[in-house]
C-alpha cells in the first residue's frame, strides 16, 4: 500500500510500505477516510523546522525535551506523515468490544493504553505502556513505530481504549480534525468557561493557525459573553468573523500596540500565536483581568520563553500549557458538533481529494483536508 512520507523541506513524496496486520487481540485496523493538516504539520512540511531545531540545540538556545516530540534529529525526513483522521473500522482483534467493523471512527492522534497509571490519571498523552515517552501518529518518534495515516490502512493499538465513533449525522470532512486540533482548541476554553460560566474571551491567532479558530468557535458554542480574536493574518481574520468572534487586526512588531487596538482586558485568554519570541503569549498574558486565566497551546522550543511574570503576580494571573490529551475530550467535542452548536467546517479554506494530497498538504492556507 502507499504512504505519503515528508521526504524533505517542501516535499512529500508516495512512498511503497507494507500492510500493517493485527499484531495483538487489543488491535484494530482502519481505513482513513478523512485526513486534516495539523498545525504542527503545516509548520515542519513547509519550513525548515528541523534543521532550525537542530542548529538551536547545538548552541544550547533550544530546549533538548523538543526530541521527546520533534525526534532525535527533529523532523529528520523519510517521516510517514498525517495524525489527525476519521477512518472506517476493517477489523478487529478479538478483545475489541466498543467498536463494531464498519463504523466511522475518530482516531486520537496520540496512542494510549486507557489503563496505565497515566491514562488513568487523564495523561493520555504521556502513556506509559508503550516504550516511547510521547507516542504519537505521524510525526516524532512514534511515526516510526506506528506510521501515519495518511495511507490506506492503520493499525490503531488499544482499540478499545482508543477509537471514539462519529455519531450519526456529523459530516466526516468537518471532524477531521477531531483526533487533535480540536480537542486541543476545546480544552483552551472549555474548562476555564466552566470555572467563569459566560466570561469574555480572547483568542490570539498565528501559528497554531486552526487551533485558534476552533478555540473562538468552541467558546462562542460553550456560552462565552464575548469572543474577540487577534491576529495578523487576514484569511484567519475572516474566518474567525465567519464563526461568531470580533476580529482585530493585531500588530506583528510589538505587543503593546495591539494590546492598545484591543482596548480592553479579559476573563479569560488563549495563546495560539507560537511566536517563538513569545509576543503573542505576552499579549495574551497581560490582556487580561485580575484574575484571568490563559491557556497557551502554542510549542515554545526556545530554552527560555520570557513571561511578563511581574504582572501575572500582580493581577493573580494563571498560565496554562501543555500537550492536550485529546482522548478524553474527542466525545465533548463530537458532542457539539452533532448538537449543532459547533461547525468545525468554515476553518477548512482547501478540501483536497486523495490523489490531490501530496499537492494540497503543502498549500499555504489555514486549514486542509483530504478527503476519499
Ligand atoms: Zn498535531
Ligand atoms: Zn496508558
């Protein structure tokens, strides 16, 4: 069967691999359906991200930990890529019970066990059964373990524990991104929505490019009394228009000037800018009430990220960050969307078909699908 590989900066190429069997009784296999760009893979497919990683590490300005999820060299090409997916069910090994074969299924970019004492703990993203200490699909040290889905089958490890079916009703293409993406946009509000029931919100956009929008379009769908969505990049800027939030125009240069267009602070504050300076993060920081509460899902791979620690003292501010665990909230986010209070769909701007991937995965827009 065929998989398509980042073979370099620029470069995707088909390559020929073998088809995976059912290795364990716990295994599925599936077949993607619908396969969504993530931000992650937007900035490694088109950039030089790896050999600016490893020129960082060898001069000690880069975190060493990036090897933990960008691979040791980072992004070092062949990498048989695609982590975010709705797939059909194929087969089951015989310990599998909560999917039936046939059922469209999303499957969660990180592989987790849902028994180890992590998993357990709600860490699926650092799960301990596998010998990997960030297990992923399709990029870092697990695409070579368990490869990428943008192929036509996937052997899915603890099915059980893993696959979550798409309920009736929900489109395939607008839920691609589910297995990541957008879990990852849902914890940014959700739970800070559920501690400040109805609070203002700001979004501020840039590389982690859907992760934002998906943000601004869940906390519009949770109850959020105003969502106001800063950045620079004008297709972004329409979209998040286009899913209910105010934008504003932000400014590259320097964080106070578009703290001054905002005009106002916040409840509550995501940073989806992955600035590598951290400009967005201090925006997004210091636009906030006394009180508030930011959750940064941008990756800062910088050995020091500066944090305006002196006003976050001050105002009582909390920062969040981390990996999502996207197991555990790929339901909530089904949820809204079969209950018709979010459509995920406006942030994909190219919907590609299959023999179009190799192409459309490189596109310089927000979001992409490919889809059979
Ligand atoms: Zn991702
Ligand atoms: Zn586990």
């Amino acid at each position: 069967m065929k998989q398509l590989m980042f073979v370099g900066t620029g470069k995707l190429a088909w390559h020929e691999v073998p088809e995976p069997e059912l290795q364990a009784p716990r295994d599925a296999l599936v077949r993607p359906l619908a396969v969504a760009r993530c931000d992650l893979d937007s900035a490694f497919f088109r950039r030089p991200l790896g050999r600016a990683l490893q020129l960082g590490l060898a001069s000690h300005m880069v975190d060493p930990v990036v090897c933990d999820i960008a691979d040791d060299p980072p992004y070092a090409p062949p990498i048989p890529i695609g982590h975010e997916c709705v797939a059909e069910v194929l087969e089951l090994g015989r310990e599998v019970s909560h999917v039936r074969v046939g059922e469209r299924v999303v499957v969660p970019f990180q592989v987790a066990c849902g028994h180890c004492p992590t998993c357990a703990r709600g860490v699926t993203s650092r799960c301990t059964a596998g010998a990997l200490s960030v297990n992923n699909f399709g990029f870092g040290p697990g695409a070579h373990v368990h490869g990428g889905v943008m192929t036509d089958i996937v052997r899915v490890p603890f099915a059980d524990a893993m696959l979550v079916p798409v309920p009736d009703g929900v489109d395939t293409v607008a839920v691609a991104s589910a297995s990541d993406n957008l879990p990852d946009a849902y914890r940014a509000v959700a739970g800070p929505l559920r501690e400040r029931p109805g609070a203002s919100v700001l979004v501020v956009g840039g590389n982690a490019k859907s992760v934002g929008l998906y943000a601004a379009a869940i906390a519009k769908a949770l109850g959020a009394s105003e969502v106001d969505y800063c950045d620079v990049d004008d297709e972004r800027l329409a979209i998040a228009q286009h899913v209910g939030a105010r934008p504003v125009q932000g400014r590259r240069a320097r964080w106070s000037r578009a703290f001054r267009s905002l005009g106002r602070r916040y409840t509550i504050s995501v940073d989806a800018s992955s600035d590598v300076q951290g400009r967005g993060l201090e925006l997004a920081l210091r636009s906030l009430e006394p009180g508030g509460v930011c959750t940064s899902v941008g990756i800062y791979p910088r050995a020091r990220t500066p944090v305006p620690l002196m006003q976050m003292y001050v105002d009582g501010i909390t920062l969040r960050t981390g990996i999502t665990n996207a197991r555990a909230l790929i339901p909530r986010v089904l949820s809204l969307v079969a209950e018709g209070r979010l459509d995920p769909a406006p942030v994909t701007t190219l919907l590609a078909t299959w023999s179009d991937a190799q192409r459309a995965l490189l596109a310089q827009t927000t979001k992409v699908v490919v889809a059979r």
